[in-house]
C-alpha cells in the first residue's frame, strides 16, 4: 500500500489544520473562502486515514483563541461547522466514522453545539475511525478543567493530594479512551504548537509541511506516514531499549 509499512501505521494522527486564509489571500479571494475549501480537504483526509487503517484523526478546527479574530470570521467559521456538520454525516455514517468532539463546547452557538451533538449520537456505534473534532479547544483550558475536576475530588474526599498523578490527571481529559497521538502535522509551515494537544503531545512525532491545508492531499498524508515511519521513537530511553 504506497509503500507503507502496515504494521507501522500511526495509530492516532492530529492535524493542525492552518493556512486557509493565505490559501483564499493568494487567490484574491475572502479568507471565508479559504476555510470553505479547507472543509473539503478535511473530508478527503479522513476519508484517506479511514482507507490507510488510521484509528484515530484529531483535527483542529477552531481554537479557544481563534475567538480573537474578526467577528465576521468567527461567525463565518461557526456557520460552516454546523453547516459541515449536518451536510457530511450520512457520507460519515456511510464510512464508519464516529465523531467526538474535544472543546468547551458549551461556549459555542447552541445551534453548533446542537448539530455536533446530533453527529456525535448518531455515528455512536461506528468504528472504523474516529474523528475527533478539536472545536473551541485549548490545550492549556484543558489542562486547567482537569485540574478543577482533581480540586473537586479532593474536596469531595475521594481522593489525597498525594493521589494526584499522571494517570489521574490523563483520566480527566476530555478524551481519556484515545491513545496519545503518534504523529502531528501541521500545514502551512508554522512551527508551533498554538495550545494544541499540550498534555498527550509529549511524545508526538512533529512533522510540519509547506502545504497549505487546503491544498493537502491524499499523497501528502501519505507523506507525512512515510516520514514517521522513517523515525525512531524513544520516549527517553535508549534506542536499544525503545
Ligand atoms: C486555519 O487557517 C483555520 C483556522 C484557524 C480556523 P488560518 O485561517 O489560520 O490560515 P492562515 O494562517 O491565516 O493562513
Ligand atoms: C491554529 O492555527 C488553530 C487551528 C488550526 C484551528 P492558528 O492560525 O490559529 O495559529 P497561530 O495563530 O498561527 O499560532
Ligand atoms: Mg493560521
């Protein structure tokens, strides 16, 4: 299969999906645009992962600072969430797609909150992939309802202080099921983390393309497997050991 090693496929793959607006800019065109066609490219990929026998596919859409950015744009990118949302779940039931979101949900239009809500339920029994969509999601606001859901633990006295650990904190996470993603892409060339996934990316792979994301490509995905594939992973121990 394109020359992939099959037992070697990244179990759970996250994207940073960045560089629509200089997509739409390059063309003269409305950064909305740009995110539009990004959709699509998402689309494509979670279609290609399911294909490459990827479990899990995280995929950034909208970030907890992204509120920052002009009204028009904010409104616009929820517009199209609920609109993809609703117009891709029978193509995602049809592909075994299940769909979780990993966000504060309840700060979002409750007409979004009330279409995600609809494709978690009604894609609950699927298993070929998971498409987890990381919506007003931050990786620090994160981080920060796990240690208030620890706080109130320790309150209610089920638990010590002292029982505070990593595996109790990796139990408050929104998602605790998933494994930790193997492999981290981000498009557009931006060599940073932007509050994605702070807590399960300790011992991602980071591979960062040009590409901008609604450019990105089944070949591209293909790529970026191929390259991790390529890497030996420690998780700070010696390579005879890992
Ligand atoms: C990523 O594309 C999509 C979101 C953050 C919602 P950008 O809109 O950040 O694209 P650039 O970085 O301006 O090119
Ligand atoms: C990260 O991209 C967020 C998403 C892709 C949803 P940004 O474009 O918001 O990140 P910065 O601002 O360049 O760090
Ligand atoms: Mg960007």
């Amino acid at each position: 299969m394109e020359e992939l090693d099959p037992q070697r496929i990244p179990q759970h793959i996250a994207v940073i999906m960045d560089g629509n607006g200089r997509w739409a800019r390059r063309r003269g065109l409305p950064r909305l645009e740009g995110h539009r066609q990004g959709y699509k490219t998402l689309k494509s990929v979670v279609i290609a992962a399911a294909e490459l026998n990827v479990k899990v596919l995280t995929a950034y859409t909208f970030s907890s600072e992204n509120w920052r950015r002009p009204k028009a744009e904010v409104s616009g990118l929820m517009r199209l969430i609920r609109y993809a949302a609703r117009a891709e779940l029978d193509e995602m039931k049809r592909q075994g797609v299940r769909i979780i979101v990993s966000g504060r949900m309840h700060e979002l239009p409750k007409s979004v909150q009330k279409q995600l809500d609809e494709d978690i339920k009604a894609t609950a029994g699927n298993s070929r992939i998971i498409l987890n969509i990381a919506v007003n999601y931050g990786g620090r606001v994160e981080i920060v309802d796990a240690a208030r859901r620890a706080a109130e633990m320790v309150q209610r006295g089920e638990i010590e202080p002292a029982q505070i650990d990593e595996d109790l904190l990796s139990s408050l996470m929104y998602h605790p099921e998933l494994p930790d993603p193997d492999l981290l892409i981000r498009t557009a060339g931006e060599m940073r983390i932007s509050n994605f996934l702070l807590w399960q990316s300790a011992y991602t792979e980071f591979y960062v393309t040009q590409t901008l994301w609604p450019d990105f490509s089944r070949e591209d995905l293909v790529a970026a497997i191929k390259d991790y594939q390529r890497r030996t992973r420690k998780f700070g121990a010696v390579v005879e050991q890992a």
